[in-house]
C-alpha cells in the first residue's frame, strides 16, 4: 500500500506537470490571438496601400475598411464565394466603391483585383492585388509595363465603347504584353464585367447590409 510519502513523490511532479500544460496552454492561445490581431492589420494595412493608390485618401473622410459589403455575382466577378466591396464616402455621400473582383481566366490561375468604380460607373483605377502570373511574362503590369494598369483610369462601359473592351489582338483597344496576351485578355474582361456589375447594382452598394 503507497505511503503518505509515497503519494507526495507523484502527486508533486503530476502537479508540476499540469501547471506547466496549463501555463504553455494560455502561453500559446495569447500567441495565436496576438499573431491573428497582427495578420489581421497587416492585411488592412495591405489593402489601405492598394486602396490610397486608387482613390486619394483626402476624397474621403469614412473608413472603407470599416464600411464593407459583400456580393456574389459568380459571372461577373468571377467569384463561386461573396467579393469584399469597400465603399468610401465624403459627409456621407458616395465618393467610390472599390470591389475586389477575380479575373479566372489568367494564365497561371485566377488574379485578384481591386476595382475602384466612381458614382456613374466611371473607372478611378485597377490593381492586381494577388496573382500567379508568370515572372517576365503575365506579371508585365508591375515592372515592364508599370503603367499598363493606368489605361483603365477614366474608362468606363461607354469609353471605350462595349466591344473594344478587350486586347488589340481580338479587336480592342487594350495593349497586350510582349508574348503574353492571356493575362491582359483575362484582367479586360475581368474590369469590363466587374464594370457591368455596379452598372447593375450601384444604389444598393452603396446601402447599409448586403446587397441580395
Ligand atoms: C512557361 C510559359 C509561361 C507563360 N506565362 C504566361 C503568362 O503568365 N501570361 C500570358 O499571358 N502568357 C504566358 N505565356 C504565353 C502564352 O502561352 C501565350 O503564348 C501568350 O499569352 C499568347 O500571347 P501572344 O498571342 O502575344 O503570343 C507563357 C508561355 C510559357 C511557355
């Protein structure tokens, strides 16, 4: 039969033992949160810089990041899964939305863009804020041709008109890249068809909750 003595020689480590879990247990759930809260501001901080290079910080006074709805128009914005849209107002008033639609059809997978939209459905600007396009090729809008993106500014369904929006290559009015057309194929259409989306939807983005 154990001994009082006995019975301290396991009971003191096995208490030990459970304070160390217990310890290393709220150890790493402060990390996981801590760790979560920093991604989570990195990303808003990701999508603010992709969002100042759209529209100008002072054209709004609200927090777009604050101020989001989500809709889900799979033909149009390429998305199975709701798309975030950002809306920025000044006193209350629509300023821009900025929508971040998928163009499927890139060379290397879907591209992520961030589609900034004025009331009356005339384009502020386009960013590419994720893609898999092949380096010296697809990705020719951020070095290459740095300012390719810059071509949508002030387009809108109407300018220009509805079937020249696509690559010169296929009749349009869009630059393709050196040896890569797939990727500027993909990104016009993706913008074109993003554009006919807020031609559809454009009062109720801009209302509280989620537009149907
Ligand atoms: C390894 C490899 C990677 C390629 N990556 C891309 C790409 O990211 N984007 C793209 O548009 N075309 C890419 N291409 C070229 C396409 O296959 C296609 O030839 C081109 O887009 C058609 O453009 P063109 O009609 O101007 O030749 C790649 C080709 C190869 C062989």
């Amino acid at each position: 039969m154990a001994t009082l003595a006995d019975k301290r020689k396991i009971a003191i480590p096995a208490a030990t033992l459970a304070i160390l879990a217990a310890v290393l247990t709220v150890g790493l759930v402060i990390l996981a949160n801590v760790t979560r809260d920093r991604i989570a501001r990195n990303q808003q901080a990701w999508i603010k810089q992709h969002l100042d290079a759209l529209v100008p910080p002072q054209s709004y006074d609200n927090d777009p990041l604050a101020d989001t709805t989500q809709v889900l128009s799979p033909d149009l914005l390429g998305s199975t899964t709701p798309v975030v849209v950002y809306r920025l107002r000044k006193e209350g008033l629509p300023v821009a939305v900025a929508i971040r639609s998928i163009a499927p059809d890139g060379y290397r997978g879907p591209l992520e863009l961030l589609v900034a939209i004025a009331p009356g459905g005339q384009l502020l600007g386009v960013q590419v804020i994720r893609h898999n396009e092949t380096p010296g090729l697809g990705d020719a809008f951020e070095n290459r041709d740095a300012d390719w993106l810059g071509r949508f500014r002030g387009s809108s369904l109407t300018n220009p008109p509805q079937q020249r929006w696509t690559v010169r290559r296929d009749g349009g009015d869009f630059d393709a890249f050196t040896g890569a057309t797939i990727t500027p194929r993909a990104i016009v259409k993706a913008v074109r068809r993003t554009l006919e989306f807020y031609q559809g939807n454009e009062d109720r983005l801009y209302q509280d909750g989620t537009p149907p």
